[in-house]
C-alpha cells in the first residue's frame, strides 16, 4: 500500500469544516462520510458544499443534468 499524500490532498481539499481531522486523509475521510450515507465535500462544488448536506440525494440533484 502506497503513503497517503496528505501535503497533496490538502491543496486540493474543498471541506470548510475548519476542526476536521480527516483533511488530507482521503481515505479516512471517504470511510467517514461513507459511514453515515454521504459524500465528502471534494464531491460538490464549493457553494453546495458550505451547506454542509453531503447526502447522496443532494450530490444526485447537483449532477443530475451533468452526464
């Protein structure tokens, strides 16, 4: 298993929940949100995602139009 990069992933992290622990660890943090039927910020641009409703209904309704 490789090293995660999580100097990498932070520069593109989006998640404005500042007291995160799982920045930079996307594998945490997919296991995470994952865990409670939902979708890490990195998934929703950024003006959905401060309203913090990661919910795959919500992701549906973002991407819908998009295929």
């Amino acid at each position: 298993m490789t090293e995660c990069r999580a100097d990498k992933n932070l520069a593109r992290c989006n998640c404005s929940y500042e007291p995160c622990s799982r920045k930079g660890l996307c594998c945490e943090c997919l296991h995470y949100h994952w865990s409670r039927r939902e979708l890490p910020a990195c998934f929703f641009p950024e003006a959905v995602e401060r309203s913090y409703d990661r919910s795959l209904k919500r992701f549906l309704a973002v991407h819908k139009d998009k295929a």
